[in-house]
C-alpha cells in the first residue's frame, strides 16, 4: 500500500538532508510509514498517547527488542 501524507514526504526530505547512510534513510522511513498504517493516519496528526500505545503494541505483540524499538521510536 503506498501512503500520500504530507509528513511521509516531509520527513523523506529531512532525511535526504541528514548524513545517514541510504540503509538507515529506508529504515526510518520505513518505521514511520508502518505506524502510519497501524492508525490509517497522517502521522503527524497521531497524539502522544497513540504513539505510547503503539510502542507498547510493538513490544508485547511483535516482540520488538531494544534496537527495533530505538528505530521506531526516532521515526
């Protein structure tokens, strides 16, 4: 599914800009892209508590250890 939110663009172009090597680039994007889908969202529009409720849904549901998790939580 291919997601058109401003944000997703936006934070594409943040990240062009940064010094991160393309692999890290993709995986941040991706990470923001999968919490977009997890709320059928703009994440930009997404309130702390849902951001809360979705790390926590990463850790108990999809085992997500300590580096998946710090991945998810920069996007």
């Amino acid at each position: 599914m291919k997601l058109n939110y401003p944000s997703l663009t936006q934070f594409q172009q943040h990240l062009q800009l940064k010094d991160y090597r393309p692999p890290t680039r993709k995986e941040y994007l991706r990470n923001l892209c999968k919490l977009a889908e997890h709320f059928q969202c703009d994440p930009l529009t997404l309130t702390e508590n849902q951001l809360r409720e979705y790390f926590l849904f990463l850790r108990q549901h999809k085992h997500y250890k300590r580096s998946p998790m710090k991945a998810a939580k920069f996007a």
